[in-house]
C-alpha cells in the first residue's frame, strides 16, 4: 500500500478507531490524504485542525497530499479562491518545509459525480494556487510544490487536464479502479519527462 486516507492528529494514543501517524511509518506507508472533502464536511475537519494532521505527519516523516476545494455553494458564489487560499494558509501557517507537500485542488462538485472540471476551471484555480504560494510562502515553493486535480478525472479527460501548465498530476478515485488508469498515468507522466 502506498497511501492512506487520514491519520490522526497528534502522537497515538487513547483515540480507539484513529490511526496514527506512527502507524503509518511503521507499516512503511509513505503517503497520507489530509483535509479530503469528505472529512471536511462530514467530520467536521476545519482548516486549523487539517493544518495540524499535515504538519504533524510532515514531522513524522510522511509525505502528504493535501486537499483543497470548493463546494458548487461558494463557487457560485464566486468564493473559490478565498476558500482554497484559506484552507492552503491554515497549512502554510504551520508547515514550514514544503518538500513533502503535494497539495490536491479537488472541487468538491467534482468528486465523484462525473462532473469535472473544464481544463480551464482547473488551471485558473491552479495558477492561482500557486501565485498564492509565491506571494505568502516563497517562490521556490511555488515553483516546485506539485498541484494536482482531482474530480472525475478518467481515461477521457485527462490529457487535455494533464496538458494545462499548472496542473501537475491526479488524485483519482473512481478510475483508478479501472483499465484506463494506465491512460491517466500516462497522461500525468508525460510533463514529468518533458
Ligand atoms: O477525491 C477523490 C476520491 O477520494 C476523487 O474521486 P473521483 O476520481 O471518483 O471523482
């Protein structure tokens, strides 16, 4: 295995049914999901508490992927940026190596409804992800810190996402499960080798 979707916030402990970061470690699972959308919204995760799980596991020696997103709410709204940039700040308020920080842009409309979203939505939110990063946080990690899109991505789409210039990988869920998980590593290797 080499991912988990969550780990608890601090040194393990009386917290039945959590699992901790050292756990992680110790089964040499390198990668942990904090701050998916489905733990924001469902458990209460709020931006502080999943900036404390990532640096928390950051100091544990795992690498995170870190998710951020809008809700079709507050994107009709015309909110999505000062959302995303106030979830990736509740980060950057506590992280201060960036090296093994990979920050997932999911909007939460897309996950797992088929409704992904256009190249352009994503690399606009991407830019604008990584503008934020050079102007609150330095401009080498903005220039190196991976920004990946997930929501629906599948064998169809993902090229033409893969080819926009802030758009830097996937995190898949539905396809992953499916032959053409091939054509979407591909597609998410092919800036890698450029
Ligand atoms: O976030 C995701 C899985 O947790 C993305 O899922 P889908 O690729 O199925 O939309």
């Amino acid at each position: 295995m080499s991912d988990i979707k969550n780990c608890w916030v601090k040194k393990g402990g009386a917290f039945t049914g959590e699992v901790s970061a050292e756990m992680l470690v110790n089964l040499d699972i390198p990668w942990v999901i904090l701050g998916h959308s489905e733990r924001r919204a469902l458990l209460n995760e709020t931006n502080e508490f999943v900036g404390d799980k990532v640096a928390y596991a950051l100091a544990q020696g795992l690498k995170v992927i870190a998710c951020v997103g809008e809700t079709l709410e507050q994107r009709e709204a015309g909110s999505t940026m000062d959302v995303v940039a106030a979830q990736t700040k509740a980060i950057a308020d506590r992280v201060s190596n960036w090296s093994n920080v990979v920050i997932a842009y999911e909007p939460v409309w897309a996950i797992g409804t088929g409704k992904v979203a256009s190249p352009a939505q994503a690399q606009e939110v991407h830019d604008e992800l990584r503008k934020w990063l050079a102007k609150n946080v330095s401009a080498d990690v903005a220039a190196t810190t991976r920004i990946i899109y997930g929501g629906s991505v599948n064998g169809g789409n993902c090229k033409e996402l893969g080819g926009q210039a802030d758009v830097d990988g996937f995190l898949v869920g539905g396809a992953s499960l499916k032959p053409e998980f091939i054509d979407i590593i591909k597609a998410a290797e092919v800036k890698k080798s450029a």
